[in-house]
C-alpha cells in the first residue's frame, strides 16, 4: 500500500507518525536508485542487502555504508 504524500512509507500507517514515515520515504529513495562506483566511477551500484553493495558494470561486490553511498 502507498500513499501520495509519503510513497513506500504508507505501509507503516498512522501509529508511527508523520515524521518517522516522512523520514524511512527519504532513506529509502535514496537507497533504491543507483549510486555511483568507487572503483570504476560510473552509476551502477545496486544494494544487494544493508551494508553489502555490488557494482554491474565493473562486478566488484563491496561492503560501504548501510542505506546509500557518500
């Protein structure tokens, strides 16, 4: 279920508050687009699962940051 106002974030309902899913809707967007590669610098980095990253253009499978890459 999603709503306009906060995306994804509608799952969680009215108890968690405006706040909290306004928040998870901005870690998440960030953290489903592709982000640019360490190593071969081009955008192509997906995250496979909290903390563990992999690359589809150069196949390198790195550990970094647990939502998105800075």
């Amino acid at each position: 279920m999603s709503t306009k106002k906060v995306g994804a974030a509608g799952r969680l309902r009215a108890g968690y508050g405006k706040s909290v899913r306004v928040r998870i809707t901005n870690i998440e967007k960030k953290q489903r687009r592709k982000q640019k590669c360490p190593f071969c610098n081009n955008v192509s980095v997906k995250r496979l699962s909290a903390g563990i990253w992999h690359c589809v253009k150069c196949g390198k499978k790195f550990a970094s940051d647990a939502y998105y890459l800075e």
